[in-house]
C-alpha cells in the first residue's frame, strides 16, 4: 500500500516515538479516516464525530481512574473527549450534542459521594426534558454486599431518562472486583459509541489494549477484596481512653500473614465471622493508622466502640466496633485492603495541613510516620479535637515524641468540654487563619478525616470563612477557591 519512501519514513518516525506518543498517533488516524471524502477510493463514508465527555462521582478514587481509562480508548477511536468530576457541574451546563458518560460511585447505603451532592440535588430539581437529545451511559462501581446496590448510580440514570436524555447502552454495575471486568465494558462502549455515529466501528485490537492501559494502580485478588481477604494475628490491643472518658477507642495491632501491600490513607475492610454477624455481613472500613514503612507486616487500626439505646432501654453497641473491641492478643482477624486513590499522602517536599477529630486521627497517624522514615522535608501541621485533654488525647505521647524530633512541626487541639463554652476544632483552625492561608499560599495540601455530618460541613465553611476574611472575597469567591483546592486534589477528605 506504501511507497519505498513513504514506508521508510515512517519505520523512522515510529522508531522515534514513546509509548504515549504512539497512543496519540492511533488517534490520530483513526480521526483522520473519519474525515475521509466518500468519493475516495477508501469508500469509507465522510464521519464527524461529535466530542464526548465522561464525569465521574468518586469518593476513594476509583470512578476518576476508570474515567481516564475510558477517555484514552475513546481518544484512541478518533473522538474529542474530556473528563471532568461532577464537584460543580450544573445541569444547565450539560450539553446534548456532546456524548456524555457517568461513571458513579456509590457510598454507604445507597448514597452519592459527598462532593456529588450538590449535583444530584440540582438533577432531582431540574424541570423534565431539560436533557432532550442527550445520549449517554453510566456506570456504576459499588458493593452487592449492601443492601442497595450502586444505589448513586441507578438514581443518576432515572433522572436523566426523566430529562430527556437518552441511554445508548444498558447502564452496567460493577462489583468490587470491577478492576477485573472494565475491560470489555470500555470496547462496548467505544462500539456503542460508533454504532451510534455511523462510524467505523473496527477499533485495532492493539490499539485498544494500549488505551486501556490503567492510569492509577488498582490492586486485585487475595486482599484487596470483600470477595478474597486474607487473615491477620492480633499482636496488641489497648484502649487509649483514661479513667472518666465517656468512650472507649481502641489501638488494634494486626500481624498479616500475608504479605499485603498498602499506603497511606488505605482502609481496611473487617469481615465477620458468620457466628458474629447476626445477619449483618456488609464489611466495615476502618482508616489504616499504620505506616506500610514504619511498620512492616502490621496494619493498626483506631476504633472506637459505638453505643446507642436498645429497644428495651439499655446500652447497645455497634456490631463490627464491640467484635474488635472484643479480641485479644493472639486472636485471628479476617480482612482486605480497601484502596483509596484520592486520599493519599502528597509528595515528601509538600507541606501538609491535618485536620482529623476523634478517631479522624488515624490516617494521619500513618502519615507522619511515613514521613518521619522516609525523611520529608515538607511541614506537618495538625489540628485534632475530643472532649477532654486528659482522657481522649489520643497518642498524646505518639505527638509530643514527633514535636520533640520535628517529624511534627505545629499541633492544634480542642477539648470541647475543658471550658464552660464549648470548643471545636474549626475554631481553632479560625484562631490560625493567617498562618493556614499563608500555607496554603505557599503549596500546602489540607486533609480532613472524620465525620461527615456535621463535623465536615462545619470544617468546609470556617474554611470558607478563612479565605474570605484573609483574602478580601466574598462568600460566593472563597466558595470558590475551596473548591478549586478540591479540584486540584489540594483538598483532600476521607469521611464517613
């Protein structure tokens, strides 16, 4: 088909191009193709392919990894395409001329992803047939071991069918094995994509696996799921609550006898013994408050017991809580990894801002750590909340060891019940709004872990408040820029 010259020039070029570079290439020409005159002898028909855009609702990180999966094989078919979170998307701004993708993962029972909310609360209140036109597809990651199944994402493609929009393939549900099945579901949604365009729908094989190829690390098999985990040894286990606490919150040391891998803002999900579940089966998550380095073949976790009122009045306890706080020394513990690509520990040159109340201090616990063996030189700055300093002051002497060493550089604390007026943690980060905006000016990376409900949406708006009283903004502009530093993975939250 080639002339000399031609096939010579281009064995040179590919000679000379890297891995992405050809990846772009086949895009490229598959684009190329598209736009072929149908009097040509290629007979192939004049194609313009509309652009495509796929957003995604993560809480761990999971949808935003799959998204850029789908994006490099949509490219690579010879499409425009863009991903984008749905943090600050508006209905209003979807486009029906666009082919659109969801890719939505499901928290809790049922439930959206926190940064989401504002977005599934503006599709619920939008007016019917605003979407006329729409085509799209969703895809939901979530867990069958709850009760409602990628609940987020079913929700997500009722309201858009009430739009207007229309679906151009089946909606598809992934479990937590999804990393194993993502594969064929991309190739059908690149066919679909192209059945629907009249476009050529023959996607070289190479090509695709190329743009498959994942973008972050998703660990599978024994250990990093509900359906294979693994087993651990109890080593240690105290209750870090002195005497007149009115909790008890537990240091939970686990010996792996496999040789499982995580890092730092990693959960761990705990399995029942069916004797112990009482029906209840779903696995819990509890932050990982070890250091992978620090800490080699353990996992620690940091639990505190939860109580309520039984029926006949008396004191209950959370299932999964009262079992692990219930083990001793020696006994075994089943469990997996549970991957969190968002929360993660930034780069050792990067200052860090820690914002954890109760039991929100375990990751961070990890993090300094870490950063402790791996000697970073960025600052650590954390600010930790309870109700009485001589009782809930969880690893207190952990704390005043790194202060001492300077892997700590600045601690904040709220003992919300040591005074007559109660004081929390966002009353202390409003007590250091200079010196937090100076930080974050200069690069820092916020974290948050702990509660959603109110604790989370209380932190968000001292934030907000801070920005816009260091800033000079309104209330509208340093709403804004916080999300900006969410956005820009600058603000980082593990809550629940």
């Amino acid at each position: 088909m080639l002339i000399k010259n031609q096939q010579k020039l281009l064995e040179q070029l590919l000679s000379s191009v890297n891995h992405e570079q050809k990846i772009w290439l086949a895009g490229y020409m598959q684009g190329q193709i598209g736009t072929v005159n149908a009097n040509t002898p290629t007979g192939i028909p004049n194609i313009e392919k509309p652009p495509a855009i796929i957003y995604f609702a993560t809480e761990t990180g999971n949808a935003k990894g799959l998204s850029l999966q789908v994006m490099k094989a949509i490219k690579a078919a010879g499409y425009k395409v863009k991903t984008s979170a749905v943090n600050r998307l508006k209905v209003k701004d979807i486009k029906p001329d666009t082919m659109t993708i969801f890719i939505v993962s499901t928290h809790g029972e049922g439930d959206p992803p926190e940064s989401a909310l504002p977005f599934f609360e503006d599709l619920q209140n939008a007016g019917d047939g605003q979407l006329n036109g729409l085509n799209y597809a969703v895809a939901g990651l979530g867990d069958t071991s709850y009760e409602i199944f990628c609940g987020a994402a079913t929700k997500m493609d009722k309201e858009l069918q009430r739009l207007g929009g229309k679906s151009f393939q089946a909606p598809l549900l992934f479990d937590v094995d999804y990393a194993t099945h993502t594969s064929a579901w991309i190739a059908q949604t690149v066919k679909s994509i192209n059945d629907l365009v009249g476009a050529n729908t023959s996607v070289a094989e190479e090509t695709l696996s190329l743009a498959l190829e994942e973008e972050l690390i998703v660990r599978t098999g024994k250990g990093y799921t509900r359906l294979e985990p693994v087993k651990g040894v109890v080593k240690h286990i105290v209750c870090l609550n002195d005497i007149d606490s009115t909790r008890q919150t537990f240091h939970i040391e686990i010996e792996c006898e496999d040789d499982i891998i995580y890092t730092c803002g990693d959960a761990a999900g705990i399995m029942l013994p069916d004797k112990d579940h009482n029906g209840d089966n779903t696995p819990r998550l509890y932050s990982i408050s070890s250091s992978p380095s620090y800490h080699e073949g353990e996992i620690h976790l940091t639990v505190v017991l939860a109580t309520h009122e039984n029926e006949e009045g008396g004191m209950g306890y959370g299932t999964y809580s009262k079992y692990l706080a219930d083990r001793q020394e020696g006994d075994e513990i089943e469990f997996y990894i549970h991957q969190n690509q968002i929360f993660n520990l930034a780069a050792d040159n990067k200052d860090i801002i820690m914002i954890g109340p109760g039991t929100g201090i375990a990751p961070f616990r990890s993090f300094i750590y870490e950063r402790s063996e791996r000697g970073a030189v960025g600052r650590n700055w954390l600010f930790f909340g309870a109700q009485h300093m001589h009782c809930d002051f969880l690893y207190q002497t952990e704390w005043q060891e790194h202060l001492a060493t300077e892997t700590l550089h600045k601690i904040d604390l709220a003992f919300s019940r040591d005074q007559t007026h109660k004081v929390y943690v966002q009353d202390r980060l409003k007590e250091k709004a200079k010196d937090i905006v100076e930080w974050i000016d200069n690069g820092a990376i916020l974290y948050l872990c702990g509660s959603r409900d109110p604790m989370s949406k209380d932190i968000d708006q001292a934030l907000i408040d801070i920005i816009a009283a260091q800033k000079s903004l309104s209330p509208e502009e340093a709403t804004n820029f916080v999300a900006d530093l969410e956005e820009n993975d600058r603000y980082l939250k593990d809550v629940y």
